[in-house]
C-alpha cells in the first residue's frame, strides 16, 4: 500500500495493485485499502503476476497476469488463490514495483542472474544511489538491508529517485558505471 501511494503523490498516472487474492484475504489494513481507493489506486484482484515483458531495449512494457479463483484456505488461514487455466492476459505498464513483504524473493536472482545478491538473497546496491550491479536497475528498502523500518526505506527511495532522475537526464549515450557498487551489505 505504501509504494503503491507514494507513486501516486509522486505523479504516477496510473496505479495499480495486482493482488492474487480477494480483498478479504488482503494483508492490509482495511483502513489502508480504503485509503488507497479514495486516492485512486486501482485494485486488480484474483490476478497473479506471472511475468515482467520488455522491449529489446530492457524497458518493460507490461505485465502478464492470470485471473485466480479461491480454494480452501492454505496454511495462513487464507483462502489459496487457483489459476484459472486459459485466463492469461497482458496488463499494458511500463514500471513495476514488487511489493511483497519483507523478505527477499526468491525469484529475484534466479531471474536476474546478472544483478548481484548476497548470501541472504538481498540485492546489493549502492546505499547512495540505490544503484544494483545490473544497468538500469535501482533497489531499496527491505530487498537490500533486510527487514528495516519505513523511514530507511523512503530514504533509499529518495536516494534511488535522485539518482534514476539524474540518469534520464544524462544526453545520449547514456553511460553506466562498469564496477560493481560500493556496498555495505555484500558480505553480511
């Protein structure tokens, strides 16, 4: 709820949270999702994300997406979310944020072997610019110190915002540091 909010203060045209579940089963606050409504963020659910799309150029263009339905409840009480076989569809963004929690996805460097990640799976970034080893790759908060608090996290979002700000501006050819990023959390 917290990314998802803060892209739209921050200009965001559209937001989207694609969620696997119901509202019901949603690990948020009710107070959180109204708020979130009445700010414009717009609700996908019973959708699971199922892959990130790009262009040659690495940018992402959208997002697969398969509708769910539920099943019984697994073991956190929640109803498990079931893939509707032929239901698969393409949501048009072009940016993504994983939001999932607090602990690193697994599914991070097995899908992005060429960004570096420490013997925890966090992503090693440059804590003053949030840069990752892999171009065009920024990281921040939980995903790169470990389970930590919000004002942490905003701090590494501004730090990622300047530093993803100052890139765009950079007049063609936009060129890309070639060491790895100076971090603290490569070896902890």
């Amino acid at each position: 709820m917290d990314s998802a909010r803060t892209a739209l203060r921050l200009g965001a045209e559209q937001v989207y949270i694609i969620y696997r579940r119901s509202r019901a089963e949603m690990p948020a606050r009710a107070a959180e999702i109204h708020h979130a409504e009445q700010e414009g963020i717009q609700f996908n659910l019973l959708t699971n994300p199922t892959r990130i799309l790009g262009n040659a150029e690495g940018w992402v263009t959208g997002i697969e997406c398969q509708r769910q339905k539920l099943g019984e409840p697994d073991a956190s009480g929640r109803r498990r979310p079931l893939p509707i076989p032929g239901s698969e569809f393409v949501f048009e963004v072009d940016t993504v944020v994983v939001a999932i929690g607090n602990r690193p996805n697994p599914i991070v460097p097995r899908s992005t072997p060429d960004m570096k990640t420490n013997k925890w799976g966090l992503i090693i970034a440059d804590k003053a610019t949030g840069r990752t080893t892999k171009p065009r790759v920024w990281a921040g908060g939980d995903i790169v110190t470990g389970a930590a608090t919000v004002i942490s996290a905003m701090g590494a979002g501004q730090a990622a915002a300047r530093d993803i700000d100052a890139y765009r501006r950079t007049p063609e050819p936009r060129q890309w540091q070639e060491e790895p990023p100076a971090v603290e959390n490569e070896g902890e």
